[in-house]
C-alpha cells in the first residue's frame, strides 16, 4: 500500500507540511492567513508545465519506457480538497484508492502486482488534470511566513505540550525565516517524533501542524 500527501512545494520544508483541519486545539486567531503569491498567466502556465515535468520524471525514473500521455488540465485545486479529487480520479482509472484517515489529508493506494507502471501514470494523469494551484506552491511570503511563525509559537507548540510533548524552544522569529529553506529548518512536530499511526492520526487532529486555512488548507 502506498500513502500520498499533499505536494506542497519544496521550499516550504517540513514545517509547512500541511493537513486538512478536522479539529483544532484552540482558536485560529483573530486575522485571516495573508494571501499565497500572485502569479500571472504566464507564471502559472509555466509553474504547470514546471509541475507536469517533475511528476513525469518521477515515473519515467521509475519506468524508463512508460508512454507519456497527453492530458488536458481540468482545474486547479487547493490542498483541503487534494485528496478527495485524486482518489477519485484515480478510482475512474482503475486504481484502488481511499482517503487516509491520519488527519494530515493524504490518501492510500493499494498496488496490483505487475501493474505498477500503470498506476504510476494514472497518478501522473490526475496531477494533469488536477494539479495544486501554482500560487499554493510559490516560496512563502514575509507575511506569510510571520503568520506561521505565531501559529507555531502562540499555538501549535502550547497544544503539543497540553497533550504531553515536551516541546522544544523556539527558535527567534528570524532565525525560523533564515533557516526554512534548510535541514535546520523548526516545526514543532520535530519534538513528536515517530509515534505509532494511531497516536500520530490522534495528534494531528488535536493539533493540525498548519494554520487553519493556511495555503488552502
């Protein structure tokens, strides 16, 4: 079985990883998220075609004789609906697919010996179809950026600790901006650690690692 989640850009780094709300463990806040970057139709069109080119060399990395199909894009779509829209798009071609219930969005797949190239290019004609909207997947702005910061340190890492993480020290609001994009990069998950999936579902819920409605989530 394989488990997909949201493919947030890169350089959001780990501490970005972002989960659909089910439950939070206090209040969002009194201000909306500030606005992801806009792009033109230029930028867009070439962050899509960016997009279809990293999902296509997933495969062909894999199956170095798989086809590539011609696929026309649908719609953009945000990560609180990612995972609902790819499983049933890749239900309509085949593949046995179901939204996770680990509370981070995500989906599972179940392969079919001898069929893994087959299910790797339907993944690769529903990213097609249905890819994350590029301005969700752009470099995180200042604003953006200071709004996790205070999620993070106002509530994230006090809902870890109610439900008995031992928290780690947050790191000054700059050095959490400077260090984003590299391997010491902060998130308050990194004091969870591997828990079993049941604790880790539970946790998620409890405390979703992103702020409610954060890059559409």
């Amino acid at each position: 079985m394989s488990t997909w989640s949201p493919r947030v850009a890169a350089t959001l780094a780990s501490a970005l990883a972002v989960a659909a709300v089910v439950t939070a463990c206090s209040s969002a806040g009194p201000t909306l998220p500030p606005p992801p970057p806009q792009l033109s139709e230029q930028e867009t069109s070439a962050a899509y075609a960016e997009l279809l080119e990293q999902s296509w060399q997933g495969v062909e990395s894999q199956f170095p004789d798989a086809v590539r199909p011609d696929v026309d894009l649908v719609r953009f779509i945000d990560p609180s609906e990612w995972a609902e829209v790819m499983v049933d798009c890749l239900v309509d071609q085949g593949v046995d697919a179901k939204v996770s219930n680990d509370g981070q969005g995500g989906f599972e797949s179940q392969g079919v010996a001898g069929q893994e190239m087959s299910m790797e290019i339907a993944r690769y004609v529903c990213d097609a179809k249905y890819p994350m909207d590029p301005s969700l997947t752009q470099p995180p702005t200042d604003a953006e950026l200071d709004y996790l910061y205070n999620y993070f340190v106002d509530e994230l890492n006090p809902c870890l600790e109610r439900e008995g993480i031992d928290v780690i020290e947050p790191p000054s609001r700059q050095a959490f901006k400077d260090a984003l994009q590299s391997p010491d990069s902060w998130s308050p998950y990194l004091a969870v650690g591997i828990p079993g999936q049941e604790e880790w579902t539970r946790l998620n819920r409890a405390c979703p690692q992103s702020p409610p409605g954060f890059r559409g989530s």
